[in-house]
C-alpha cells in the first residue's frame, strides 16, 4: 500500500513533463511540432489520464485507511534553518488530486475539438499541462515555502491562458489585470508565512501548527502580531479566490478561451484560495478575529457577486460571477467553522461549473459561424434563444448544471448549499439571511441564463441588417474581428457551413457540438447529478455520518457529528427554506424571461423586459445599474487607484525632471557661467599674473601675522 504513496511525485510530473516535451519542440522544432498537433494533445490526454488513475488510487487508500504520509527530503541545511521540500497525502490532498485530475483531462478532451482551428493549438496544451501540474504540485505541498512556489507558478500559467489571445487588446489587458491584482494578495501571503515563520520557526504545517498553538496556549505570543500575520496569509487567498475587495479580475479573465475558463473557475486557480485557506484551517481557527473576518468577507462576496450576476450579457461572465458568489460561500462556510460544508461545496461545485462553462463553449463554438468570432457577439445572450431545439444535448447539461447550482434536489449543490444555510443560520442570523437572499439571487440570476439563452426564438437572425454591414463574403471573420486584430483560427472555413448570398444568411441556425466537445458534457453531467450523496448521512441500523465527514475525519478538531432522527427532521425543515427561496428565484425569472413571455417586449432591440418598467422606478434603475456596471467598483477603482498612480506617476515626473534634473542642471550652468566670467578676467600677461601673486602673498602674509 505505502508504494503508491512513495511513487505519488509521478502525478505531477508527467503533464509537468508533456509541458516540457512540447515547450522544447515548440522552441527548437516548430514547424515539426505542429505538424503533429494531434500527437501532442493525445500524448498530453494520456499522461493526465495516467495521473488521474494514481489519484483516484491515492483517494481509495485514503478512504480505507485515513491515514496521513508525509515524504520529506533536505534542501537547505544549516545551523540556523533547515528547509525540507516533499508530498503531503491526507484526506484533502486525496480529494482535490482526483477533483483536477478528473477535470483537467475532460477539459483538454474539450479543447482537441474546440481550440482545432487555432493557431496556438499545440501551445494551448503546453499551458494547460503546467497550469494542472502546478495545481497537483500545489496540493501535495507539505509547507508553506513549496506552496509559495506552486502558488506562483499557478499565477503565470494564469496569466499566459488569460491572455493566450494576446492579439486582443481585452486579452492583454486582462491577463495584466489578473497578474497585477493578484500580485497584491501574493505579496501580502508571503509577508504572512515570514512573520509566522518568525513566531513558530518553521514552515512544516504539523510542526507550524503544533508550536503556534502552544505558544498562544502559554501566553508566549501576541495576538497584536499574530492576528495581522494571519490576515496576511488570508490576503493570498481573497486575491486568488476573486474574493472582494480582489475580485476584479475574475470576470476580465473571460477574454481567454473557453476551456481555460472552466479550469480555472472549477479545480484550479480559484479553488487554490480555497484550498490553502481549509490546508491552514487549524492556524486560523485558533485565531477567532480572523475567523470572523474570513465569514464575513465570504458572505460580502456571495452576495455582491449575486447582485452583479443578475444583469451581465455576456454568458461567460454571468458564469463568472456566478463563481464568484459561490466561492463566497465556500469562504462563509470555512470562516463559521463548517470546515466540511465548505470543502463540500468546493467539490459539487467543481463539477457542476465545468459542466456550465463547458456549456457555454459549445455555445459559443456553434455561434461564432453565424454572428462571427467577436465576444462581444458570440458570447452575447442577446443574440441567442431557442438553441434548446437546435443544441439538445447542450441544452439538457446546461439545464443539469443549472438545476445544481440552484441548489433544486436532489442534485450535487444541493446538499453542500443546503448545509452552508443551515450554519449560516446557527452561526449569525444576519449571515444566515445574507446567505439566503442569495440562493434565492443565484436561481434567479442562472435561469434567466438559461431562457435567455436557450428557450423562445432564435434572435440573431432578427439582426439581419447588422449582419449585411459586418459579415465578410467570405465567412473567415468580421469587420470588428478585422478592426480589433482578433486572431483568425486556421482552415476557419470548415466552421462555417453557409452559401456566401447574404439572403442565405436569415437560414443560419445554431448546430450541435461535435461527439469530442459533448461527451466531456454527458461525464460531468453524473457528478453534477449524484456527487452530492457523498454528502448526506446513510442509515444502516441506525444512523452514520457522511461519507465525506468520515474521510475528512483526521482534519476536523474533535469526534465527527452522530446523526440522529432530531436532525433528520432539523435538515428538512432548513431544506424547505432553501428549496423555496430557489424555486421563488426561478419562478420570478420565468416570469420575466420564460418561453411564455408574461410582459411585452420587443426582441428585436432588447431582450430585457425590466429595462421598460426600471425607466419610471428609481429602485429598480438604481438596481439594474448596479448589476450592469459590475457596482461601479470597476470605475471607483480606475479613479482612485489607476487615476491616482497616474497622478502620482506625474508628480514624480515633474519633480525628477524639475527639482532633481534641475538641481544637477543647475549646478552644471553655475559653473559653466562662472568660468565664462572668470575668463573675462584673463588677460595673458605675465606682468600682470606676478603682480597679483605677490599682492596675494603679502595679504596672507598680514592676515596671518595679525591673526596669530
């Protein structure tokens, strides 16, 4: 058994290794490496394929034996510091090694059939090999130091996937945005993990929480310090978990392609920040101010990016807030104490937000031929509905994913949902009504999504004349593609099945996916649908706890919960609440949105019937405003921070080039001017040089003589 533990270094690095082997081809042998395109994308499904066989061993392990192994080897040894690199195997490592593995090798089956007519093809699975070998790295490190490196590494590859379309202008500068904001909570994680390695004089987390613990239990260390050095450490997380105030980025990261998307919001970077804070659960528990700051920055999140969700056009970034109000909830969830909700949530909701942004790409991809490659079209409901006809397949994922993220049972987000409400409740009434509210905003905001996108008529062909003056003869590309310099996917022609008569263009609908882009639909469709009992207790006699608290025994503080019949009837009572908040959202957005349109609108123009009624009610202006504009947060940090850099940035202009140029400047001229008039004084006569060296002497002479 223990085999497998000292062999598990392998998971990370054969797609570490695929990464390198294309890298280097790319790099010495282009033209080759290209050509075998498919070779490359086989070679790097099977590796991660393999991979994934080793963590799921790993998990069955874990659950039979709920052991912990730690392999440890010496890097840097001396009298004053000992570093150690190595694997960390628990419960949690084992869970989110088969959550990215499993993932991670739907996505690039995705990407064989979505990214096929791009340029970067062989280059979009150099990145997405290192991004999920930097996320299995991360998760397997057993100190603070290894997953400082990790988590860096995480960040790069972000920031190459981001803007992996640099020829944008949106890509590029979000990618910046994502590497910038992110830089902040970096630089805020590492001055946390020195001021904790000054406290406990270590970075091994059994060794880190063992000394602190000790320390805070004798009186030895202050919590002036320690509770800063711990909000520190929470800085990393709340930057790359979209955490308000550090969110901004989340949805800018759209602009990359669609699979990246979908691995970034479902198993790695966003779930990194959740990781790390569950793997430092036991540090911030002993710590309650932080505690509090980390629920009530996860409820703030939850709701914010609720209320940012209901109003976004762009399907791919309704999906991101989407994610961002979810990660809140994992964030409320650890920050109550409710370590197993959290880690609950963090599971269900992989699956079922891949599943959605997957959805979303196959979309997108059918899309394109028919409004072009511009997001601002593709990407834009309002030339959607009515694709549930068209995209079958499609449509039922998508409705799958959705049911589970409305938290509808007996789906996966159910039950983690239903658990974080229930804590929430217990905890803080206000944070149970915060948490609430948006279950409510979630079903709303996620079907309006749906009908939106995939029920009534197909509305891009209402959009005819916009067509005639922006879609090119040749069905390559846009005017706008052309404008903005969007890069052209090669043989784009066979995307696009069409005659070239513009009257042909009102008989253009939406086609389904191709069988590689649905079947990682159809597997992510049974997690999403059956992961949540992983969850719910079991009734063998009598009554047992979850599998899930049973297997995440030996991180939790303290016995796991015995369920009893009282409880049973306590968890129904809360599931009523939960499940009528949702189904209130959902009705209100069939109302609003359905098939059967209750209010009268005018598709052709806008597909929002609240826009009419908001004009004359300030309440609802003010709301569908500060959905739209993302809460003007965007625009208060352009004037404050980007506006005041700028501000700053000329103030040191001017005082470099006037007071520090100008003092050297200045100095530069006096000497220059006073050699000119000194010259004036130079006549070239000897005479005259002996005349005044005497006349010099004698002065000297008498000053000295009196002086002394």
């Amino acid at each position: 058994m223990e085999l497998i533990y000292q062999f598990i270094w392998i998971v990370p690095f054969l797609p570490f290794l695929a990464s390198i082997l294309i890298g280097l081809g790319l790099l010495f042998f282009p033209k080759s490496t290209k050509s075998l395109r498919r070779v490359w994308a086989i070679a790097s499904i099977s590796l991660l394929s393999i991979a994934m066989s080793i963590s799921f061993n790993i998990f069955w392990q874990q659950i039979t034996g709920n052991s912990i192994y730690r392999y440890l080897w010496s890097w840097i040894s001396d009298k004053n510091i000992v570093f150690k690199v190595g694997l960390l195997i628990d419960p949690l490592t084992s869970i989110m090694l088969v959550l990215i593995t499993t993932i991670g090798v739907l996505v690039m089956i995705y990407s064989d059939s979505y990214m096929s007519h791009d340029q970067g093809y062989v280059r979009f699975f150099a990145y997405l090999s290192l991004f999920t070998a930097s996320m299995l790295g991360l998760v397997l490190s057993p100190n603070l130091i290894q997953i400082y490196f990790f988590w860096e590494l995480v960040g790069m590859c972000s920031y190459l996937l981001i803007g992996f379309w640099f020829t944008r202008p949106g890509a590029a500068e979000a990618c910046q945005k994502a590497f910038i904001i992110n830089r902040i909570g970096d630089f805020g994680l590492l001055l946390g993990i020195l001021g904790f390695y000054w406290i406990t004089g270590s970075f091994e987390f059994e060794a880190l929480f063992e000394r602190f613990n000790e320390l805070l239990a004798n009186n030895e260390v202050s919590l002036w310090f320690a509770t800063p050095c711990a909000l520190l450490l929470f800085l990393g997380p709340v930057a790359k978990s979209a955490q308000f105030p550090l969110h901004v980025w989340l949805p800018d990261a759209m602009e990359g392609p669609t699979p990246i998307s979908a691995l970034i919001h479902a198993a790695t970077m966003v779930a990194a920040g959740i990781f790390l804070v569950a793997r430092l659960f036991p540090l911030f528990q002993a710590l309650p101010l932080v505690m509090g700051v980390i629920s009530w920055t996860g409820a703030a999140t939850a709701l914010l990016g609720a209320t940012i969700a209901l109003a976004q056009r762009d399907i791919k970034k309704g999906l991101a807030y989407s994610t961002m109000s979810q990660l809140g909830y994992m964030m409320l969830a650890l920050g109550i104490g409710s370590y197993k909700a959290g880690l609950f949530h963090l599971i269900t909701h992989a699956y079922s937000k891949a599943l959605l942004f997957l959805g979303s790409g196959s979309i997108i991809h059918s899309m394109e031929p028919i409004v072009g490659y511009s997001p601002g079209k593709s990407q834009n409901m309002a030339f959607m509905g009515g694709l549930r006809k068209h995209m079958p397949i499609t449509g039922t994922t998508f409705l799958i994913g959705t049911l589970s993220l409305c938290g509808i049972p007996p789906l996966a987000c159910f039950w983690s949902k239903d658990e974080i409400l229930a804590d929430s409740w217990l905890y803080f009434p206000v944070i149970g009504w915060i948490a609430w509210i948006t279950a409510g905003l979630t079903a709303f905001y996620m079907f309006r999504i749906y009908f939106i996108t995939f029920e009534g008529n197909f509305r891009a062909n209402s959009f005819k004349e916009s067509f005639k003056e922006s879609f090119l003869i040749s069905g390559i590309t846009t005017e706008l593609d052309r404008k903005e310099k969007r890069p052209i996917p090669l043989f784009a022609d066979s995307r696009i099945n069409m005659e070239r008569d513009d009257d042909d263009v009102r008989s253009l609908y939406p086609k389904e996916s191709d069988k590689i882009m649905l079947f990682p639909l159809l597997v992510l469709a049974v997690p999403t649908l059956f992961s949540g009992f992983i969850g719910v207790p079991t009734l063998q006699g009598q009554l047992n706890p979850d599998p899930l608290s049973h297997w995440l025994y030996p991180l939790i503080n303290g016995p796991y919960e015995v369920i009893s019949k009282e409880n049973w009837l306590k968890f129904l009572s809360n599931a009523i609440a939960s499940v009528g908040i949702a189904l209130s959202g959902l009705f209100i957005a069939y109302f609003l949105y359905g098939p059967i349109p209750f209010h009268s609108r005018n598709i052709r123009d806008n597909f929002e019937p609240l826009l009419e009624e908001e004009r004359g009610n300030p309440f609802l202006h003010f709301i569908y405003n500060w959905s739209f504009f993302r809460g003007y947060i965007d625009g208060y940090y352009d004037i404050i921070f980007v506006g005041g850099i700028r501000i700053l940035a000329k103030i040191g202009f001017f005082l470099d080039e006037w007071v520090i140029d100008g003092a050297v400047n200045g100095v530069g001229i006096s000497i220059l001017l006073g050699g000119e008039n000194l010259k004036q004084m130079e006549g070239g006569r000897i005479p005259s040089y002996l005349f005044g060296l005497i006349f010099g002497t004698f002065l000297l002479s008498l000053i000295v003589f009196f002086t002394f």
